[in-house]
C-alpha cells in the first residue's frame, strides 16, 4: 500500500468542505440574484418589470404625522368612573404599528380641502350642486340662545386668525371623506415629485373638474379611466430599469416606460382614515413613556405623565398642561396667571407633546374615531386592532367586467337625519358594493358584509338566528333607539316627522365615538380612556378630528438584520 495516498486525503476532505460551505453560503445569501426562480433583477426588468426594491428605501412618515408604534396596552379606565356607567372597563388589547398626525386637522388645512372641493365641483354646475355644500362645516355650532357668539360664527373657520386652531363643525362622516380626499392628494404629490405625473392644474390641455382629478383607486385600476382616456396629457409613467441588449436603440437609464404605477411598486402611500378607539386611546397613553408596569397596566391617567394638571418645572410651576374648562364660569383661569391661554380652542401645538410626539391629545378638541359606539367593548370578541364597524365591501364590476367609475351626470346623494345632503359616491371615484353571501360562502373570519351590530342583536345574536332576514317584519335591535322617518318633499329636502314609538336608549348603528376632552370640558374627560358618542351625522363646537395612516411592512422602523446576512463567505 501506497502510504503517500493517505497524505492527500486530508486536503481532498478539506477541499470538499471548503466547496461545500461555499455552496451552502450562497445558496442562503438574501442577496442572491437568483431569488425564488432563478430570475434575477435585471432578467425581470427585461420583461416590464419594475425593481421596486432598487428605489424601496421604507415608507416614510406622510406629511405632518409621526409613527406611533404599536405594543400592547390596558384600553379603559382603572381609576375614575364618575357617572358609574360602566362602559370603559379595562380590556388588553394589542395594537399595530400606525402613523398619526401630530395635530388635529386645522383651519387653515380644511380650507385647501374647500378650495379644492370648490373649484373641482363648482356648485353652480347642476351635475355638482350638492358636493360642495356637504363639506363645508356647519359654522353655527357656536351659537348658544343665552349666548352671543356671533363673532365666531363669522370668522373661525375663514379667518386667518384662526388659521392654526383646529377645525371643529365637521361630523364625523365629513372627517371620513376628508380622509379619502386626502388619501388623493397625497399621491397624486408623491406622483408628481418624481415626475410621473404632470401637474395637473398647471396644464393648459386639462380641465380639472368632475370626474376629471386624480383619484388613487381609479388610477390603480384603470388610469385611462381618468380624463377620459387620454393619459398622455398628464401621465408619464414609471421610469425603467432594464437592461440594455447589445444592438438596442440608446436610451437614458431611468427613461420613462409610460406604465402606470402599481401597488408592488411601493410608490403610492396607504389610505388614510379616522384612528380606531384602540388607537386612539394607544396613542394618547403613550405607554413608553418611563415604561413602567403601572403605565401598561392602564394607571396613565393623562397624555402627559403625571396625574395632575398642573405644570411640576420650576420655570411654569402652576401652568396647566392642556386646554380644558376649570369650573363653573371658568374657562382659562384668572388673567395674567395659571392662564391656559384658550377660552376657546387654541392654536395647536401651545402644549408640550406627549411621549409619541402627538399634541393635544388631551383638551382642546375632542376627537372623532372610527368606531360605532357600544357601552361595553367586548372582551371576548377580539383583542387584536379592535374595531366595532365593518361594513365589509368590494369594487362594483359592470357587465363587461370593469371597475365602474362614478360619472359626472348620475351623482346619487343621501339624505342624512338632520336634512343635510351627501354624495354618496364623488365622480371619478371607483364605486363599492357590500360583499354578497355567494362571496362569504364556507369563509371562517366573517360571514356577511354589515358587521357593525355584530354579536350584539344582530339576527345571529337573537333566539330568531334560524330566520332569514326576508322572513321578519322588523329586524331585531337589542338598542332601541328612535328611528326618524325619512320622507322626503317635493323640494328634495327631507321632511321634519318624529319617531312617536317609546324609546329607552340613543345608541344606534349610527352612534360614533369621541375622545378625549375639550376647551368646554372638565378635567375628568381628559383621561384618554373617557369614552362618549353623537350620531355620526352631527357636528358641535368641540369636536375636532385627525387622520391615521397604517405603518406598511416591520412594526419598527429599527433596523434588524435578517439572519440569513450573518452566514460568512
């Protein structure tokens, strides 16, 4: 036997399993070209595919919001509960990441939003009377019979005195189309700063008006639904990153494809909508804040830390820390001392922020959220972003297999319970339907579209759970609250009838929540687990509102390496 052959077999070994760990590292290594089907981003952009994760850097906070990081948290009261009506028991509840505006939408912000509403729906235009006319607050909730606040019915919301203060008038279906407005806004902006699109009031060849404007799920649909088809005049399309093939004409790199942006692009910004009441209530705790056990217990009685509220620094030791009424005749303290600087609503920001960087989450404005009103949060039903309120819907589909799009000339309005007149779809917008029970069939998580009286005297709920709806007279309610007949007049408006039934409650499907307290408020609703509610179709001179956006992607914007990073080459 040749003793020089088991000389080599130490290297041969070593060899294979250097090559080996070689292989296995690269078959690992997340920046692999070969993905998950061996094409690799060059390949994809070959064939009008856009590398998304080339310009993808993370979503950015929108617009004038800061990210509130979701984390569990007690949602209710675990201290006061003055009028013993039981409605804030404490629930553990988990949140997902979101971001909020630091403010509540002002005047000045709501103006654009009118101008805007004005000038793209003229209410001179028959097609458009009503459109303009259903944003516009209702400026006469400052009036009081004993009162004389004639001022402020003139000039709160136009005057640019008033310009920073928060806007209040506006109910809470208002502040939701506000939010679906904004959702437009901000995409159209983000589209147009990376020249996608052309501005559009800036363009000689368009008329911005009706059905003619940008519309985010319209675009995402069908771009050549908007402006008639003809895209050219204002879009330019997605800029390409393909690879060039040897005899190919020259081309710019990042030169223009003309193909409309997409969601798995990760261009587009998320919907923005009203906070849910778990939100809400997360982000004006701001349990971070000392992280302490009591803290997400639900011992946080205030936005700021501390259970009073009155200022501890040195330099503003007495000051109150928010905008509330102090007592009977009392609303911003003596002149010239513990003055909190508001006999009304103030300008935002006068207050320190709370941990989350959001101002006035306690006082000031009372907030509208998403949530209908129910005196008990079930502890039972979900402890997981919960959310009493779905109506669960999908786009309408014609019989040619397109997403409809409101026109200009069949504009269908509702007719809320105060008399006020509402699109029910804004042209240009895609249309909606509830889901259908074919589309519900064998599903586990939900089992129609009108989920907002679920659990709680829906027809599943009653001893009549084996009825169809079409079998009954009356739908069972378990609250009994008064039904307003809706008949309405040759006028077109609705016409003033009582429900003459007795009635033991005001809580309806209708019912929205707000929180927090308010300039006209008492210390004791600045705890950010108060909870009250109004019909959703009325405003007041205390009831403000901001918007939430949902945080895309890790609940963190700390940078974690994935593990597979780590394998060394």
């Amino acid at each position: 036997m040749n003793l020089n052959n088991f000389k080599i077999i130490p290297k041969v070994i070593f060899s294979f399993i250097l090559i080996t760990t070689l292989v296995g590292c690269h078959s690992r290594n997340p920046h692999n070209a070969g993905g998950l089907t061996g094409w690799s981003s060059s390949d994809k952009s070959a064939v009008g595919f856009y590398d998304s994760k080339r310009d993808y850097q993370g979503q950015e906070a929108p617009p004038g919001m800061v990210l509130i990081e979701g984390g569990t948290f007690t949602m209710g009261q675990v201290q006061d509960d003055v009028l013993f009506d039981w409605n804030t028991t404490p629930v553990k509840q988990q949140v997902r990441s979101f971001y909020m505006d630091e403010t509540e939408v002002t005047n000045s912000e709501y103006l654009f939003y009118l101008d805007w509403m004005e000038k793209v729906f003229p209410p001179n235009n028959i097609n458009y009377e009503h459109i303009y006319e259903s944003a516009v607050p209702d400026t006469l909730v400052w009036r009081n019979v004993l009162g004389f606040n004639e001022l402020l019915s003139e000039n709160y919301l136009r005057h640019p005195g008033y310009a920073e203060y928060p806007v209040i008038g506006v109910s809470w279906v208002q502040a939701n189309q506000y939010c679906k407005w904004r959702t437009n806004r901000v995409n159209e902006k983000i589209l147009m700063n990376k020249g996608i699109l052309n501005p559009l009031f800036e363009l000689d060849s368009v008329k911005v008006e009706g059905k003619n404007h940008f519309d985010t799920e319209a675009y995402k649909q069908n771009p050549n639904a908007l402006f008639d088809g003809d895209s050219t005049i204002y879009h330019k399309g997605l800029p390409a990153y393909a690879k060039k093939k040897k005899g190919a004409p020259k081309t710019k790199r990042g030169a223009f494809t003309g193909r409309h942006v997409k969601v798995a692009d990760g261009i587009l910004s998320g919907s923005f909508r009203l906070p849910t009441e778990a939100e809400w209530e997360y982000a004006a705790k701001a349990v971070i804040e000392g992280r302490e056990y009591n803290n997400i217990r639900g011992r946080k009685k205030y936005a700021w830390s501390g259970k009073y509220t009155r200022n501890k620094d040195k330099r503003f030791l007495g000051d109150q820390l928010a905008n509330f009424k102090q007592g009977k005749g009392d609303y911003s303290g003596v002149a010239g001392w513990s003055n909190d600087g508001g006999d009304i609503t103030i300008q935002v920001k006068s207050y320190e922020p709370n941990a989350f960087g959001l101002y006035d989450m306690s006082g000031n404005v009372a907030e509208w959220v998403a949530d209908v009103y129910r005196p008990i949060v079930d502890n039972d039903a979900n402890d997981f972003n919960y959310f009493r309120g779905n109506i669960f819907t999908k786009k309408m589909i014609d019989s040619e297999g397109k997403v409809v799009v409101a026109d200009n000339f069949s504009v269908q309005y509702d007719t809320l319970d105060n008399g006020r007149i509402i699109p029910k779809d804004l042209p240009g917008s895609v249309k909606y339907v509830p889901v259908t029970k074919r589309d519900a069939y064998m599903r586990n998580n939900y089992e129609k579209a009108y989920n907002v009286d679920a659990e709680d005297g829906d027809l599943a709920s009653t001893k009549l759970y084996d009825k169809e709806e079409e079998e009954l007279e009356v739908k069972p309610r378990m609250y009994n609250s008064p039904i307003k007949p809706k008949v309405i007049g040759e006028s077109g408006f609705i016409m003033q009838q009582y429900d003459t039934k007795k009635r033991n409650t005001l809580i309806s499907d209708k019912s929205r929540v707000y929180k927090g307290g308010s300039w006209r408020d008492r210390e004791y609703w600045l705890d950010p687990s108060q909870r009250r509610f109004l019909p959703e179709y009325m405003a007041t001179n205390y009831i403000g509102f901001r918007c939430v956006t949902d945080k895309i992607g890790p609940m963190t914007n700390k940078r974690r390496t994935p593990v597979t990073s780590k394998v060394r080459h």
